[in-house]
C-alpha cells in the first residue's frame, strides 16, 4: 500500500498540534509510510439541498463548509441521507474534521464524506484526520477541494513491519489526551487560586466569628421587612427580539445574556446585541410568568428580555455588596419559589411580590449587614473547602492515568 520513507523532525511534528517534547520524541522515533488517499477511504456525497430553513434543531447535525462550529449548520429531521459516525468530512476550501457522531450533509457547500475501509475507533480517526491539515493550505474559492483532486495524494501514517501502524496511533492519542485532561486540571486549579485570592477566601479555614454565624440563626434577632421598601422595579427598553430566534451561545454582535422567565442559568439562556438594550449588573432577578418564581443575584452584564425584571436595592447612601446581595435571595425565595405557585397559579409580578415581607437579621433595629456579610463568607468558605477536597482527588486521579499510559508505552 506504501513505501516506508525518512521524514524530518519537523514534518512529524505537525501532525498533531500541541504536542509536548515526550510525545514529539515519540512521532520522532516511529518509522513513517507514505499512503494513497484513494487506498484508505470511500467518498460520499449528501443527496438533498439541506438549506438554513430546513434546521430546526431536531434530528441531526448537518455538516456545511467553513470552520464557523466546526462546520456544524445545525439540527435538521428533513429527509437526507445519513452518514456514519466515526468518519472525516471535508470541505471545498480543504478544512477537515473527524466527525464521531451520524450526520447530514448539504449539497451546496460542496462537502464531502470519507469512510474508512478498515476498522476505526475514534482514536485512530483523531489521529489520522490530523494528517491531513494541510489540504486547507492548498484549496480555497478559486481551486476547491474536491475527492477527484486528493484521491491520488499521499499522507504519512506511522507503520510497523510494512503495515500501518495502529497500535502507536490507538497509544499515541491516548497519552496525548491523558497530558490534555492533565494540562486543564491544571488550568482549573489556577484559576481556582487566582478565585481564593481574588475572593479574600485564600484561607478557607472557618474564624470564631463565621463558626458563631453559621451556628446562630436561631438565636439572633430577626426583623420583618416589606420587600418593596427595600428594593424597587428598575425600567428596562423592551427589546424586539423572540427567544426562540436567539442564540444560546455568544454569537457575532450577539453577546449579552438576555433573562427570561426560565430557571436554568439563572434565567440567562439566551444573547442579545448591546444596541438598544438596557444593561444591568449587580441587581436581584425574578421572573414574572413562570412556574418557578426563583430571585436570583446577577453579578455580571445582562438585559431583560421576557416574562422577568430585576430589582435594585433603595438604600440610600448604602450599597449592597455581593455578599449581602447573596444573603437577600434565599429569604426573597422563601416567599416567592413556593410550591403553591404554578403557571394555573400565578404569582404575577412585582405589584405582588413588593407587598410581601421577608426576614432578615437585625440589631439596635437595623438590618445586621454584618452578620449577612459573615454569614455569606462562611458558606463560601465551606463551598471551596469541598471544592479543592475535589480538585486534590480528580489531580490525584489524572496524575495516575497518565503514569499507567507512560508506563504501558515505555
């Protein structure tokens, strides 16, 4: 099928990007092949137009040109042909990706689908779509990519007695995403570090004083306060846009969450532009039509889209912190996430929820800020106690999948 040649060490190190100096040693070592693209796979074409109004997120991916989503249109249940998982589309400007789930494909992207014609894991289809990058570098609008231009071109593949190589390759990526699970643990401890530091929570350990706060909620004096004296109902601009039409996920000018009646990310599922919208930060959000009335505190950027609102604090010269904002919303649910409330009956919005009362800690007859802000810490605390006890344990763990994968290949 191929001849097994010399290539220099820089040509093997493009195979994979990424890679560090024990696995460059590795690809340095291996003996290379040269094979026949028209030896190795099957090419497939799709059989219907599939257009942008044929996806509405049912059925399965559709695959298109371009690197925008890997090339992922979208959803679509229209009938079309169905291509296997475990296989490599590529594009007519040369972009290619191994796909390990069933796809369709359009007709007038000009993509195409390459089968395997010996047995794959996703493995080995990581490892050899990777040999291909190049193609992207050959190909574009003038001369596009096509299965008549690369099935007469050769790629490099490991081999071993005048045969691929699989076992390498099976190997290879294995220890390859071992050191990536590795490096992202690595990554999240940092992060969590930089988190600890930036929160003052860099000594997780409890003081006297937030022992005493978690310990004491029966035992301090408690206030009832109407929550419309406490807050009021900020003005947003109504916003022309369909929840349904928006994106999920940042996209183009479309990057501010926008909150609706939903409990799921606190209400912020889906992405508005910036023009015209109301920005808002560090303010309690309820829903208004909802079967879960759930207040939530939104630390970051967002604007009101549907079915909610957002509150914010009448203090006068004092202004909440976080902590204190944190402290508010579980005793804002405890009159407003009841179990009575539903879509047959309605809490409604914020003309009922102002005249409801809330407890809150006092001293000398004042809300006891102080105590919420102990209080708050001393949970944190608790919550990144059990955090880095997770962390050490998922480390440990990786730590010993990678020296098991290092020993296996030694």
């Amino acid at each position: 099928m191929g001849s097994v040649k010399s290539y220099e060490k820089r040509k093997r190190g493009r195979k994979l990007k990424k890679i560090d100096a024990s696995l460059n040693e590795k690809l340095a070592k291996v003996q290379w092949g040269e094979y026949r693209i028209g030896d190795l796979f099957e090419s497939q074409n799709g059989d219907f137009d599939i257009q942008k109004k044929h996806i509405n997120n049912k059925g399965v991916n559709v695959i298109t040109a371009g690197l925008t989503d890997s090339g992922i249109l979208g959803k679509s249940d229209i009938k079309a042909k169905i291509f296997k998982k475990n296989t490599i589309t590529i594009d007519m400007f040369g972009n290619v990706f191994f796909r390990n789930f069933e796809y369709k494909m359009v007709t007038h992207a000009r993509v195409f689908s390459l089968e395997f014609k010996f047995n794959i894991t996703e493995k080995l289809g990581l490892f050899i779509s990777n040999t291909f990058t190049h193609l992207n570098k050959n190909f574009g609008y003038e001369n596009m990519c096509s299965w008549n231009k690369i099935q007469d071109k050769f790629i490099q593949l490991p081999t071993k007695n005048g045969q691929i190589d699989f076992e390498f390759m099976e190997s290879f990526v294995a220890e390859l995403e071992a050191q990536r699970v590795a490096e992202l643990e690595a990554q999240r401890v940092a992060e969590l570090e930089a988190y600890l530091v930036a929160s003052d929570l860099k000594d997780y350990t409890l003081t006297d004083k937030e022992k005493y706060a978690l310990n004491s909620l029966d035992e301090i004096e408690w206030g009832e306060y109407r929550i419309g004296d406490l807050f009021e109902k900020i003005s947003t601009k109504k916003l022309p846009y369909k929840a349904n039409d928006l994106p999920k996920e940042p996209k183009g000018e479309y990057i501010l969450p926008a909150l609706t009646s939903s409990f799921m990310n606190q209400g912020l599922n889906y992405y508005v532009p910036i023009k015209n919208a109301t920005i808002l930060k560090n303010v309690i959000s309820l829903p208004s039509n909802s079967d879960v009335y759930r207040a939530y505190y939104q630390s970051k950027e967002f604007t009101v889209l549907s079915d909610s609102y957002a509150i914010k604090w009448l203090g006068g010269n004092k202004d909440l912190q976080p902590k204190e904002y944190l402290f508010f919303v579980p005793c804002i649910n405890q009159v407003t996430d009841l179990k009575i409330y539903s879509y047959k009956n309605k809490l409604g919005g914020w003309n009922k929820v102002k005249n409801k009362t809330i407890n809150l800690p006092t001293k000398n007859g004042q809300i006891d800020f102080e105590f919420m802000e102990t209080f708050i810490k001393a949970i944190q605390k608790l919550i990144i106690a059990d955090v880095v006890k997770w962390t050490d344990k998922k480390i440990a763990k990786t730590k010993e999948v990678i020296d098991t994968s290092c020993s296996v290949q030694a």
